[in-house]
C-alpha cells in the first residue's frame, strides 16, 4: 500500500511538470543546440501574416526579439491581430522545428511551424492624444502663418 503510494507521489508530480519554452536570445545564442529540434516558441505576432500559396510567413517577437515563423495557412486562422502602432497582436504558442539556417529559406533562422495556438487574443490600442503636442503644432502654425504674413508684407514694399 505505501509503495504505491509512493510511486503515485512520484509520478503524478512528472505528468505536470512542462518543459520551458526557450526565448529567442537562448535560440540565436545556442542554434547549434536547438538545429533541427522541436520547441514551444512563445510570443506576439507582428508585421504582417504574409500568405505564400498555402503557407505563411508571420513573425512572433517574444519582447526581445522577432523569429519567423513558417507555418501551413490552415494554421493561422485563429491569428486576427498582428501588432503595430496601432494594435497588440495575439500571443501564440508555436510547436515546430527549429531551423538555424534553413535551406529551404535562404539560410535564415526559422522555425516551421507543425501547431500553433492562441493563447490571448490582441486588440486595437488608442494612443492618447498628447497636450504637448497640440500646443507645439499650434505654436508652430501660428510661426509659419506670421512668417507667411512677414513675406507678403515684404513683397508689397
């Protein structure tokens, strides 16, 4: 009874326990290590999703820096906001092989991508409008206007 137990204590704990993703410093700085693998890369979608006959190319920045990823178009329908100016994009999980210089791509880092999951969806993001701001453009336009004035006063003479 106790040794059962026992192993149960062992081995519930293991089937929880989940891998960390890598970041995408750890992939650029140790390429040789991850070649050819398959990870979990975690991160915001960017850009543009840039559709290639039935794949896609999109880019997931994990805050530091950007990978692309190659991945089948089927994958990517969840995908709704790519981050810019004026949007966050979804954050994904993507599951794929590691690829740090691919022949079929030029040479370039990637990762091909064989599932990827969202895991929160992005959303459109409102700058605020900048009091500073509005006083220099109206400063600024009142300058052009009085130096357009001086000019024509100028002309005049």
């Amino acid at each position: 009874f106790f040794f059962v137990i026992l192993c149960l204590m062992l081995v519930i704990p293991i089937s929880y326990c989940h891998a960390q993703a890598p970041s995408s410093l750890e992939l650029i700085n140790n390429a040789k290590q991850y070649d050819g693998k398959i990870i979990t890369y975690k991160g915001e979608v960017i850009g543009d999703v840039m559709i290639r006959g039935e794949y896609a190319w999109l880019h997931v920045n994990d805050g530091i820096i950007a990978i692309g990823i190659w991945a089948p178009k089927t994958l990517i329908g969840d995908i709704r906001y790519a981050g810019d100016y004026h949007k966050k994009g979804d954050i994904v999980e993507v599951f794929g092989t590691f690829h740090r210089s691919c022949l079929e791509h030029g040479g370039d880092l990637d990762i091909h991508a064989s599932e990827i999951k969202k895991v929160t969806s992005g959303s459109p993001v409102v700058q605020p409008l900048s009091r500073k701001k509005v006083y220099i453009s109206i400063y600024f336009s009142i300058l052009v206007l009085l130096f357009y004035a001086l000019k024509k006063i100028f002309q005049r003479r």
